[in-house]
C-alpha cells in the first residue's frame, strides 16, 4: 500500500490532520492501535480556543459545535470565600468554546468515513522506518497478517505513549520534564454545572474545578495524592469534599448527583525536542505534555497541526521549507503555553512540599490577579490562546 502522508495514532491531532490533508487533496491513511470505540470512550478537557474553533471548521467539523457548544466569555476564580472573574471579553474582545473533545473525535471520524479515507483500527506492533531516508515506511500486524504502508511523510501523532517520538534516535532528542506530586480525580456526572461559568478554585484543602459538558451533564476536578485511587472516593465523599474546597455560596447551591464516569489523572508537564527529524514530525501528545489547569492540551495538538498541514501542503507542491521550520514554529508555541500550564498549576495547587515562604507567594500571586487588571488580561490572553 502507497499513501503520501502515513499518520500514526487516530486522537484529535491525527485525525485533525487528516482532515486538513485531505481537504487539501493530499492522500493519507491514518493508523490506530485501538478500536473506535476505545478512542471514543476516553474523556478529556473540553474548553477550545477560538483558533482551535476556526480550525475545526477548516476541517469540516464545526456544524455540531456551532449548533450545541457553549461559548463562555470568562471563568471565575475562586479563593477560599473569595470569588472573582476573568472577564475574556472584556479584557481581550476574545471567547472560549466549552465543547467536549469525545464530540470532536466522533465528529472526525465521521468526516474521514464521509471523504472515503481510509482508517486502520487495531494496528499492533507500529514500527516507522527509514525516517533518515527519502522512502520512509511503516509496518503493522493486524488479523494475524504484516502488512507495510510506503509514504513521503509520517506523523506521529500517536500521544505521549506511542512509538513515534522513540523513533528519533536519542543522541537527538532533549526532554525535558517536571511532574506534579498530585492528580487530579474527575467525575462526570448528569447535573446542572455549578454556575454558567468555569470555577477554578484554590482552597486550604487544595484545587477544585467546576466544569461542564452540556446544561445537564457536569465534570468536576479535585486535587488528590497521587495513591488515591477511584475506590478511596465514593460519590458521596468527592461531594463533600468538592464542597469543602468552593467558596460557602456556590457549595450551597451546587446539585449533586451519582457520577456516571469517574477517572484520576496524574500531572505532568513534558516537551521532547525536536519535533521532527528527516520524514518524521511529531504533533500533539506525542511531542509534549501539560497539566489540565490551562485546557491547552487539545488546543496545543490544534496549533502544532495547523503548522503542520501547512508544510505539507508546501511539500505536497515541491517546497520543503515549511517543513524545515516546522519543529521551530511549533516549539515557540508550545513553550508559551507550558509556561502558562505551569504557572496556573503553581498558583491553584497546594503542594504537600510547599514552604510558609511558598504559600505566601501564591496568596501574593491570587491576590495580585484579583486586584490588578493588567495581571488579568494577561491570564486570559494566554487562556483564550496566543496567536497561531
Ligand atoms: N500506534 C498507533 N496508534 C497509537 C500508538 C501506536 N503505537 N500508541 C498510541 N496510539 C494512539 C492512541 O490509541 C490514541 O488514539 O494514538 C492516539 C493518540 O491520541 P491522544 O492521546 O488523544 O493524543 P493527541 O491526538 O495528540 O491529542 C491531543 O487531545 O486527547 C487529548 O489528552 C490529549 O489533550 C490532548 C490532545
Ligand atoms: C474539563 O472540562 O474537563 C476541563 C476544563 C478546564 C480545564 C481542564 C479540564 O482546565
């Protein structure tokens, strides 16, 4: 089998790119490890920036976003009883779209069905070759066969797990990395949202967030140490302490219910450079991690795409300086938002670790924010996204 452009991994980011490489009548095939059905019942952030908005129109999917997404045009942050807002609009003339990412992949799938290209689910033992070389391939098992895809091109889109990013020889990969001593425990569940916009509260027990997916079906966050597990969180003690850690007045009112998902995830912020080497580039998880606080996970996989197609579509036309400077483009983009993942992750969290001297600061931080509209526009520059 012969394809222009090989993409490894069917999560938004590859799929993303399908999309925009097909528009733009360049041929791909996009190569899976699991079932559909696996990559639809993951659960993830679901907040977009414009630019990921206008980006998943460009790809054929922003009919049901359009139709059952919700633009927000702020947040609140809470601080023990204190609770203020980050008014986007206002301070930036820019929204956000709560929109959940499950909605986005079935979307994309249907579209990549609709535009006839073709989809491998339940590729084993994915292994690139010849990414230093002009023929580059990839090689699979699947129903007991090996079978081998010839390209010009491969994406790695295959998420912080895949093989993709192992394949760049490690005399030249730099990775660099920090992990959080905390996860996060998250609940869906089919109540109303705590208010029409996003709570991110910092309390004495440590961080909550109030988040939504639709007017009936709420997600919630709590900090938890990283040896909780789902069992040591019944319904009723995630309630309580989710409470516990709102300002009285939201707690009040906030409508509890049995959840229908309930998952930890742990934090952890990491960027492998380069992000290509030879035919190989890497976009989204495969390339970088951040923590959830910033909701830039999804809409980082958006940018580095847009990048991406874009030197393809040069390459497709016989120019590959697209390509060249892909890696660097992307890198100045994702470095900005790692800092601001970091920075909301310092200032919301309490860290087992953190000295009176520390904790001082963070107050400092939340109090500056609060009061200083200049540190507010710069939070929510950064939240409804940096240019791409
Ligand atoms: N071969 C083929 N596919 C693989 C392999 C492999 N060896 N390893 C992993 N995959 C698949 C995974 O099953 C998954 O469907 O690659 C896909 C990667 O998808 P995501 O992990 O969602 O990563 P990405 O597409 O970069 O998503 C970026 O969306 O889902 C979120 O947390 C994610 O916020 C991030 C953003
Ligand atoms: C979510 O809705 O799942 C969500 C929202 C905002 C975040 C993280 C997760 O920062």
């Amino acid at each position: 089998m012969r394809t222009e452009v090989a993409i490894i991994g069917g999560g938004p980011a590859g799929l993303i790119l399908g999309q925009l490489l097909t528009r733009a009548g360049i041929d791909n095939v996009v190569i899976e490890k699991h079932t559909r059905e696996h990559v639809l019942g993951r659960i993830r952030a679901g907040i977009l920036e414009w630019e990921t908005v206008e980006l998943l129109k460009r790809a054929g999917v922003g009919e049901r976003m359009a139709r059952h997404g919700i633009p927000h045009d702020g947040i609140r942050i809470a601080h023990g009883d204190q609770i203020f807002r980050i008014d986007f609009a206002e301070l930036v003339h820019k929204r956000v779209m709560v929109w959940g990412q499950t909605e986005i992949t079935r979307d994309l799938y249907e579209a990549r069905d609709r535009e006839g290209m073709p989809t491998v689910h339940e590729a084993a033992d994915v292994t690139l070759h010849g990414i230093d070389g002009n023929a580059p391939f990839v090689t699979w098992r699947k129903d007991g066969r090996e079978h081998r895809l010839d390209c010009d091109w491969i994406a790695g889109c295959d998420g912080f797990h895949g093989v993709s990013r192992r394949t760049i020889p490690e005399s030249i990969r730099r990775e660099f990395q920090r992990a959080y001593p905390f996860g996060w425990l998250g609940i869906l569940s089919p109540t109303p949202p705590a208010a029409e916009e996003l709570i991110y509260a910092a309390s004495d027990r440590g961080f909550a967030l109030c988040s939504m997916r639709r007017p009936d079906l709420s997600r919630h966050y709590i900090q938890v140490p990283l040896a909780d597990s789902v069992d040591d969180w019944p319904d009723e003690l995630f309630w309580e302490e989710l409470k516990r850690r709102l300002p009285a007045e939201v707690a009040r009112d906030l409508v509890t219910g049995p959840s229908i998902e309930k998952s930890i995830a742990p934090l952890r912020s990491f960027v492998s450079e380069p992000m290509r080497h030879g035919r190989l580039c890497l976009a989204g998880d495969a390339a970088h991690i951040v923590p959830p606080t910033g909701a830039k996970g999804l809409n980082l996989a958006a940018s580095d795409v847009h990048y991406l197609a874009e030197a393809l579509i040069a390459a497709h036309h016989g120019r590959t300086d697209e390509i060249d400077r892909y890696s660097e483009r992307a890198l100045a983009r994702v470095w900005k938002a790692e800092r601001f993942s970091w920075w909301m992750t310092m200032l919301l969290h309490s860290f087992p670790d953190e000295t009176p001297f520390d904790r001082r600061i963070r107050e400092a931080d939340l109090d500056y924010l609060a009061a200083s509209r200049a540190a507010r526009t710069a939070l929510a520059e950064n939240y409804v996204g940096l240019p791409f």
